[in-house]
C-alpha cells in the first residue's frame, strides 16, 4: 500500500489526545485543514519526523535532535513524623529543635519522547526491577510514618517551567499506583496539590508541549502527549524513589554571595524602582547575587545526601540555535556536584547524593554576563529598546564564553563551586534548620483580585493580557521584528490581528495601562483558554526556612518586595532569624511580575506581567494572608482549582511513521567508525545506522555508552552515558520520508582518561512496519484517503484493514505488552575498539 506523505501529514493533524473519536471529529477536520498546509511546509523543512520543539525561545525550528544531558526531575520529601497524641497546636509553634525526616529523591531520566504505549510499558518494567531493590533499602525505616499535615514534597525538575496539569496528574498517579505494602500505601496522600510543589529550572532547551494553555502550544505543534507523559512520569518516579529512601537526616542552611554570573537584562527598568529602596540593596545591586542552600547530612552515618540550591539566573546560556537536551547552566551545576559526591565511578544517573539547582526571581536576570550587541556591529544595542536600527532581532546578549555551550560550563560551574563552598562543614554560615515543617495553600483568582491600597482606595488586578513588548523577546533571546521592548504605543495592524482572537473591553485597556495589549490572552478561548486565569500559590515552612512557590517569574525587586513582605508577617508573629526563599516557576506557569515601576517602561518582562500593574501587590496581598493563616493554624480559603483541559487538547505533532534502512545493511551497524588511537582532549566521532529515537527514551537507559575494556576481567565496563557532559548524542534525520536516519555520537575525551582501549556503543529502537501500518489506518478517515488517490479498489481494501484493525485493537487491550514488542525492535551496534593514549 502507498500513501502519500502529503496524505499522512493531514492526517496527524487530526489527531487530538483524547483517544475516542467524538461526534465533534468532521467539525475539526474542516477547521483544520489551512493549519495542515501550513505544517506541511514545515515538515519539508525539519525533515521526516519532525521533533519536538523546546520550550523558551519560542522558535519554531529549534527542535530537539538529540541529547548533551538528559532531564531530571530531583524530589525531595521533608516532614516531622506522626505523633499519636492530640498535640496542642501553639506547642508545634514554639520552633524547638524536633527531628526531621527528609528523605530525597533521585534524578530519573527523560528525553524526547517515545510513543506512551512504549514508554509506559518501560517505565514498568524499570520500576519492577528499582522497587525490589528499594524495599531491601527501606526496610530499616519502614515503621516510619509522616505526618501527611507536617509534610512537604518539593520537586526540582530541568524543563522550562510548571504546568498545573502535570501537579494534578502527579497527585493523581501517586494516589492511584501502590502494591498494597504498608510503605506504599504509606505514600498515598502524602505529596497532595497544597503541599507539592514542583519547580522548574526554567532551562530554554527542554521539550514543549506540556502545558495546557494554547498561547504555549503555538511553536509546539499543540500539545504533546508524548512531552506530558514523560514529564509526568519522571516526577512520579523521582517521588517514589524519594520515598523509598527515607532517612532521619540533619538539615542546614547556609547563603553566600555569589558575583560575575549574572546580569540585569532590563537595567533602564530597575532604576524606575525609588532610589531608597534601591540603596537598600547596594551591595548585591541590580539582581540578587545571594545563594540560599539547603544541605541534607544523613543522621546516623553522618553522610552528605543532597542539596537544595537557590540562586537566580536564566537557564538561557545555551541560546535559540541549539538542537541538544540540555539542562543548561543549572543543569551542569547539578551534573557537577552529584558526580563529585556520588564519585567518577558511579555512572551519571546513579548515586544517592542529589543536587538540585532550582529556579527563584530569575526574571529579569540574563547569565549572558558580557551584555547585549548588535550582531552586525558588535557595539552595544540601544538600551532602552534593545534593538540596533530599530531591529530588535540583531540585539542579542553574549555569554562570557567562546559559544553559548562554553558559556553554559562557565556559569554551571561558578554555581556548582559556590555551591561547596558553602557546603563544606568549615563554613561558618551554615545554620541548622530547626522547628516544624508546615505549609499553606491557595489558588487565586489572579484576573480578579480586590486589593486594598496603603492610602486606602480599593483597585483590583485584570484579566490576563499581553502588551506589544512580549513580541520583541528578550536580549537572550529576540523576538520578532517589528516589535521591541519598551512599547507602550500600540499598531494598529497587529490590535487587529490580536483582536482576532479577543477585542479589549475600553475597561481592560484601561485596566492593563500604560500596556498596550497585543494578546487579550485571559479572553481567548478559542480552541481552549490562552492563559491561566487562576494560579495556584504556597508557603512551606521547614524550621526557620520558608519556601514561596510562585507560578512565574519575579524580577529582583519583585521578589525582593515579597520576601520582605512575608519576612515582616513572620517578625510580627515574632518568627526571627529566618531565610525566605522563592521557588520560581512552580506548579504553574503565569509569564512575569515586575514591580508597579518597571511596569511603567513596558520592557519584555512588565508587557508579561500579565494581570496589569497592581500584579505584584496582588501577589503580597494573598502571601501575607497564606502566612498569617500558617502561623495562626488556620486554614487559607482557595478559589476553585484551575480547569483540566487535557481531553480537549489539539496535537500536531506527527507520529513517528517508519524507520527505514538503505539495501544490505543493519540497524546499528556503523556509518563512520572511529580511528585507531586518540589523545585525551581530542574528540571521538562515530555515526550508526538509526532509528527515530522517539521510538524508545530509553527511560533509565542511554542512547551511547562509552565502554572500557577492562585488564582484569577482560570485559567491557561502561564509563559515561548519554547523559555526561563529555558525551553527545545527535539524531540526524536523513533526506525525504524514507526514514533513514542516522545516530552521531562524539566523546570529547577527559583529559584524566586513562591510557586504554575503548568503544563506543549505540542503543535503538525501531518502528518496524507492522506498527506503521496500524499508525496510519488508526487515523486516516478512508474517504480521504480514497478520494486523495481516486481509487476505490484502495478504499475497500483499506475499509477491510481498517476491520481488521479494529478487532487487533480489542486484542491489545489484552496482549498490550506483546503487540508493542512486535512493533519495536531494540538494536546495538559497537564502534571498533580503539586506543586512547
Ligand atoms: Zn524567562
């Protein structure tokens, strides 16, 4: 049977998430038909199967096409104990030194994506194999139960930022898989909505997809089921490994000012703020250069096992041209300090010692030390629009290294060294946390917020909106001519474009000044909402350390004004001696918030302030209140929780259709293979014939291993993955829709490599083509098919196949496992064996 590449590339458009085809499915083959011109185009352009785009840049063409680091979600479970008495209330309060449980959690690896048949199916037999392994480890605390009230679950992850439809389907996992064992059940209702929260990194070189709001879905091809699984499912792992690892453990605090990392990238918008409250933080200046960290020191064996770092910096020293995974500068300082505590002998992904870098007010802080240029002249840009010539998309900020990769090792690094630092048991600021472990939870109706001015007026906050500046991006990275930052006049070609989707009420244009809207995101419903109206928000307490989860992203004085609101709360209830934290991008994602005088310059990050310029006072306003309800024991009123949208998502991300081979070869044999011998600092490259790595993530697996050949045993020992800064994996998709597609792995040799002889290796899987036959009948309506190559012989044999599907999908329900192991084939090939020297 032939089908036409053209035909397919209609077909996957109509392919939506919810796997039932409703009534409503003729209604969107029509609606969707302009959109499906429109990808295939694209599809010429990014090759036969086209990867997934990377959240941040928003650029279309940035996809993923293989691996520098894998992405990692880092949990960590913090509670007291259960206590049997009806203890009094006021007595917790009393901040004396009580023991606490932490208990951590460990990395787990993503990537791409593989078809969530597969993945699923991975996923569980891995966990089979980590839960044996786990209950041997916990047994010795097994008769430990938290108290699901004095508990909290914090999750680090390297992606762009939180989705609330990845903390529902968190919960929800988590309450629903259990074994029945004491330990399990144990975990169910542990880690709920109002005491998760889960934080991202904020990297610009993750997968996109995941949120459920549309504005994110553009670049994205619409939503990714196969990004949201496995975003998901690396969060429910890391938990449950955390869970399984529980151990009494001694927490300090420690902070540290930290220079030469980072830059405002929005200065001329800082010194709106007045000039006394500017003074106040004259020793950090115009972003915040102090490191906040949390280390965990096993009680009993007196053993380091993690760290929770804050230090504010965009994840965006890799820029908008790279096509690698990576969890950029905080992904490397991660990488950094777990292997120099887990040791160079232990494999990346492995080991107890787990560092997280997370993400705090970052807004409008750029690692790109060296600042802005205009990339034709190399002078600086205009300072308050960021543009040269009026062109905001020559406007870009350099790192301080020679490319946007040796820029990402310079700041990882300078956060990872800092980081021990202050680690180390000499440094004189490390304080032990003492106290309870508590926390308070709200969703707040951010587009409708009445507040209570000081001088005693009453305003309220606005339905979500984009102002003209957002279009013009950032420094690190541009946005699209003609906009620029600094818009606070508006076009009246692109109010008509933007009000396509939603015309500004007279009230909301009003509402919003001096932003001149763009987007009216919080009214666009079409084909779901745009933005999220409601945001959720918490404060969790451990001991004197408070953590604020806030769903975006606070410039520095946006966060410094929170901090010290919610700091002035807890004096009054005499709380002393804290340290307050934000973890920004948590749970949510709701663009920026600049103070109520950056707004007035309009710059990228106040026209993405998007509930108007009383946002942050909004923010203050319902952080005092979750405080004073936390320290006064009560509960906090929450608006109702944000909608789950995930049956109506839209998806245009084609499947992966076939992986082919040229005549006479095999998959995994080698294209290019290695040369005899190399020095260290030289780089290894090798190409093997490969398949579409979304076939298969290889969930704690690697795409490469970089193999030893041991003198002692005679056996080859694997010594980096896919995941290790040394290594890289690159997926080359090869010409037209044949599927041909090749593996480049390149190691750049350590210069501590020992002398030896070494391989490198290549894991796949191929769709084989049972499973594209079965693909593409799934989704193609027959008339269309028969229609589109006018043969009505082709429509009755297709009708029959389609019958036949129809009766294999009933016997899938039953024989899942096995059909998906006949659809996919893993292979390995091996370069020759070479000498390093
Ligand atoms: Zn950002």
């Amino acid at each position: 049977m032939e089908v036409t590449p053209f035909c397919l590339s209609v077909v996957v458009s109509f392919h939506r998430i919810s796997s039932a085809l409703t009534s409503r499915h003729h209604y969107h083959v029509t609606h969707t038909l302009s959109l499906a011109l429109f990808f295939f185009l694209l599809h010429i352009r990014t090759g036969p199967a086209a990867q997934i785009n990377f959240m941040g840049y928003a650029r279309a063409g940035q996809t993923a096409h293989g691996i520098h680091q894998r992405l990692r979600a880092r949990a960590f479970i913090i509670g007291q104990r259960m206590e049997n008495t009806n203890h009094d209330v006021k007595e917790t309060m009393k901040a004396e030194p009580i023991e606490m449980e932490e208990q951590k959690y460990k990395s787990y690896y993503w990537d791409t994506a593989a078809l969530i048949q597969r993945h699923r199916n991975d996923l569980r037999n891995h966990n089979d194999m980590q839960h044996q392994h786990q209950q041997q480890r916990t047994k010795q605390y097994s008769d430990v139960l938290l108290d699901p009230n004095k508990t909290v679950c914090f999750v680090s992850i390297d992606a762009g930022m939180g989705s609330d439809l990845i903390n529902m389907r968190v919960v929800q996992r988590l309450n629903e898989e259990t074994n029945g064992t004491t330990t399990e059940r144990s975990l169910q209702g542990l880690c709920r909505i109002d005491n998760l929260s889960i934080s991202a990194t904020h990297t610009h070189s993750a997968p996109a997809g995941f949120l459920q709001y549309a504005l994110f879905q553009i670049t994205s091809l619409g939503f990714s089921d196969e990004v949201f699984q496995a975003y998901t499912e690396g969060i429910v792992q890391a938990i449950r490994k955390a869970f399984h690892n529980i151990e009494p453990v001694e927490i300090n605090v420690a902070q540290g000012l930290l220079f030469n990392v980072s830059i405002n990238r929005s200065p001329t918008s800082y010194l709106l703020n007045p000039e006394e409250e500017r003074l106040e933080y004259a020793a950090q200046g115009d972003t915040d250069k102090n490191m906040v960290q949390l280390t965990f020191t096993a009680s009993q064996s007196g053993e380091k096992r993690g760290l929770l770092n804050w230090f504010a910096v965009h994840g965006t020293s890799m820029n908008a041209s790279n096509q690698l995974i990576s969890g950029d500068n905080k992904g490397y300082a991660s990488y950094l300090s777990e292997r120099y505590f887990n040791g160079n002998e232990t494999l990346t992904g492995d080991g107890r010692f787990v560092a997280a870098f997370a993400s705090t007010n970052l807004g409008d802080v750029s690692p790109n030390t060296v600042g802005p240029r205009c990339t034709d002249t190399g002078l600086p840009c205009d300072i308050v629009t960021s543009t040269c010539g009026g062109d905001c998309m020559k406007c870009v900020a350099q790192g301080p290294g020679r490319t946007d990769h040796h820029s990402t090792e310079i700041i990882g690094r300078k956060q990872y060294e800092h980081s021990l630092q202050l680690l180390q048991d000499t440094n004189k600021e490390q304080v032990k946390v003492v106290g309870p472990v508590a926390f308070r939870h709200s969703f707040v109706e951010m587009s409708n917020v009445t507040i209570w001015l000081k001088d005693g007026n009453i305003t309220h906050t606005c339905p979500a909106a984009l102002g003209y500046s957002f279009a013009g991006g950032t420094t690190d990275g541009p946005g699209d001519f003609p906009f620029h930052q600094g818009t606070n006049t508006s076009y009246p070609f692109w109010n008509m474009m933007g009000g396509f989707l939603s015309i500004p009420t007279a009230e909301e244009i009003y509402c919003q000044f001096p932003k001149p809207i763009l987007l009216n995101v919080g009214k666009c419903v079409v084909p779901y909402s745009w933005d999220p109206n409601t945001i959720p928000i918490s404060i969790f307490r451990i001991g004197h350390v408070f953590i604020l989860n806030v769903p975006s992203e606070f410039t520095t004085m946006a966060g410094r004004r929170l901090r010290k609101a919610v700091q002035n709360v807890l004096e009054s209830q005499n709380v002393m001696n804290t340290s307050i934290v934000i973890a920004g991008l948590a749970n949510s994602y709701s663009h920026y918030v600049t103070t109520e005088q950056e707004y007035a310059s309009q710059r990228y990050e106040a026209a993405s302030t998007l509930y108007g310029k009383h946002t942050l006072t909004a923010y203050i306003q319902e952080f005092e209140r979750i405080t004073t309800d936390l320290l006064q024991n009560s509960p906090s009123e929450s608006a109702a929780s944000p909608p789950d949208l995930y049956d109506q998502q839209i998806s245009l991300v084609p499947p992966v259709l076939l992986d082919t081979i040229g005549l006479g070869y095999r998959f995994g044999s080698v294209a290019i293979d290695a040369k005899d011998q190399y020095r260290t600092n030289e780089t290894v490259g090798v190409s093997f014939r490969s398949s579409n790595p979304r076939n298969n993530q290889r969930i704690g697996g690697t795409f490469l291993t970089v193999d030893i050949l041991s003198g002692i045993d005679g056996e080859w020992h694997t010594i980096y993955v896919d995941s290790d800064w040394c290594t890289q994996y690159r997926w080359k998709g090869g010409d037209g829709y044949l599927g041909v597609s090749f593996a480049e792995i390149h190691w750049n040799i350590p210069k501590e490599t020992t002398t030896g002889l070494y391989r490198i290796c290549h894991n796949g899987t191929r769709n084989t083509i049972i499973g594209v036959i079965e693909m593409s009948l799934d989704h193609i309506p027959g008339w269309m098919v028969s229609s589109l190559l006018g043969s009505y012989a082709i429509n009755i044999v297709l009708q029959i196949a389609r019958m036949a599907l129809y009766l294999s999908h009933s016997l899938r329900r039953a024989t899942t496992e096995k059909l998906a192991h006949f659809h996919y084939k893993d292979f390995h090939g091996c370069s020759r064996a070479f000498l390093v020297r």
